[in-house]
C-alpha cells in the first residue's frame, strides 16, 4: 500500500462522506472512489459499507483505520527526526504537561547539562495528553508521562517518581481543612463539579464540569468556587494561596515515567535516560541502567 492511499481511506473514512473527503484532500470525487475500491480490491476486502443512506465502516475498515493512522504518524515521525538530525547541532525535544513534575523536570535538566556531551534540551509544555502525541509523530524525542492519565502503549519506559493525589479545592470550603478524603466521599459530599479535559481530538465529554485546556484556567476556576480536581500531590509547591489541598486516601498513585520510541538509536537520549534514571534510583541503579543500555533507545547511533 501506498501512503497516498492510505491518507485517502482515512479521509473518507473519518468523513464518510466521499465528497466531504474529496474536498478534504483538494482532489476530484471520482479519482478518490476508484482510489478505494482499488485499495479494497488489492486487499481483498470490504472496506466500506455503501447504501444510499451513506456509507460506514466495516470491520476490516475499522482496522485499516487505525493502523492507517499509526503508519501515516510513523512516516511523519521519520520525516521530522530525520531532518532534526541533519542540523549542525542536533539536540533532544521533551516534552511534558505544564505545571506538572516541575521539580522532577528541573533537576533532571541542570544534571544532563553538566554531563560531558550534553546537547542542549528543548522543552516542550504541552497541555494534558499532548506530550504522548507529540512522542508518537516525531515532534518530540522523549517525554514525561503521567500513568494513569498518559497512554504509554508502544513505548519504551522508565519509571521515575510515584505520588499520591489530592483534591484541590478553594479556600474557605467546608472541606478545606479535612486531614483526608475518600473519593466516594468526593463524589457524594462535595458540592463542586470535576473539571472536563479535552480528549485527543480536542472534542469534551459531556457533564456539568467546566471545560479546561491548562492548570492555570483549572486554578482559576477552583478558586472561583466553580470546580474541584484530582492532582498529583507534588502540585502543592506552586499551589496559590487562594487553594486548599486535602489528600485522597484511596486514589490510584500517580507514575511519572520517562518515555522514548523503542526504535530510537539516539546517544542524546541515551543520555537523558540514564540521568533521568541515575536521579530516580541513586548510586545503587547500575543494574537497571544496564538494563536500559540494552534496550534500543541507549543502543550506539548506527
């Protein structure tokens, strides 16, 4: 297959429309059906389902679509690391959540710098889930993850730092100065709506809770009595004065990781991850770091 067709089907297959596709792509409608009924005569299968109410998928489209956009991403993501890498001095892209692992992210940067042959660090703050996505297209070489809320399926993974959470609430709230929480009592005491994410394709879940891209409009409306959330604990260092935290006793801890492509062969972010590692487990990590140099992302350039 061709990465034309594919980028075709993806379209129709995300429009299923073949004239809103048409129009996606700036070509003619007929050019783009004989693309997929010649894709599918190739394959072998029934990609799309056609009737004059419209079209849909079928079972095998549903699985050319996702691996579709998995190999359009890998190409994608070929393409930027290979130029990347053909500048005069090549460096390393991170990239992490705004406002979260602040401290973590801090120490591991002045600690790779005074490594002899450190490159210089591109930090990227991304908004909740972005970091994964820029990992996976090839923006970004490695990443800050946070388990559970980051997806780190395809990944070669060190862990680095679990905490606890806590409810974030305002100040002056009948539970601001609870010693804990439980989360049912969260979902049945508290009078302020969760804050609603944008998930991966920028679309909300539907709910009471207000919308937020950032911490710092989640912040704002906590103060204002409009909101509560679930953080990390180590958010307490940067917490304005106007916020109360309370720890959840029974909420899943929260993992940050460090993560790579398990095909990258770059001694940079090597480097990185050994550092990232040496500050996570002290002098005594020399058996995991030798693990890591086993894996692909610590493997000698070549």
């Amino acid at each position: 297959m061709e990465t034309r067709e594919l980028r075709y089907f993806v379209a129709v297959a995300e429009e299923l429309h073949f004239g809103r596709a048409a129009h996606r792509l700036t070509i003619a409608q007929p050019p783009l059906s004989r693309a997929i009924q010649q894709l599918e005569r190739r394959l072998g299968v029934i990609l799309l389902h056609r009737s004059t109410r419209g079209i849909s998928l079928t079972e095998a489209g549903q699985v050319l679509l996702r691996e579709a956009r998995a190999a359009l991403e890998a190409v994608e993501a070929a393409q930027r690391r290979t130029r990347r890498a053909a500048t005069e001095k090549p460096g390393v892209v991170l990239a992490t959540k705004a406002g979260a692992s602040s401290e973590l992210l801090s120490r591991l940067l002045d600690v790779y710098a005074a490594e002899p042959g450190a490159v210089d660090v591109e930090v990227v703050l991304c908004g909740p889930g972005e970091q994964e996505r820029l990992l996976r297209d090839g923006r970004a070489d490695v990443a800050l993850l946070q388990r559970p809320y980051d997806t780190t399926a395809g990944f070669d993974t060190q862990d680095l730092h679990t905490e606890q959470q806590v409810l974030i609430l305002p100040v002056g709230h009948p539970f601001a100065d609870r010693p804990d929480i439980s989360t049912a009592e969260v979902n049945a005491l508290i009078d302020l709506p969760l804050p609603r994410w944008p998930r991966q394709d920028g679309s909300y879940r539907d709910g009471p809770g207000p919308q937020v891209r950032d911490h710092t409009q989640l912040f704002q409306l906590i103060a204002l009595g409009r909101a509560c959330a679930f953080v990390p604990e180590s958010v307490r260092v940067p917490l304005r004065d106007d916020l109360a935290i309370v720890p959840v006793l029974d909420a899943p801890a929260v993992t940050t990781v460090i993560a790579w492509p398990p095909h990258t062969r770059s001694e940079a972010v090597a480097d990185l991850v050994r550092t990232a590692t040496r500050l996570k487990l002290g002098t005594e990590s020399s058996r995991t770091i030798s693990t890591i140099e086993h894996s692909s992302a610590v493997q000698e350039s070549g």
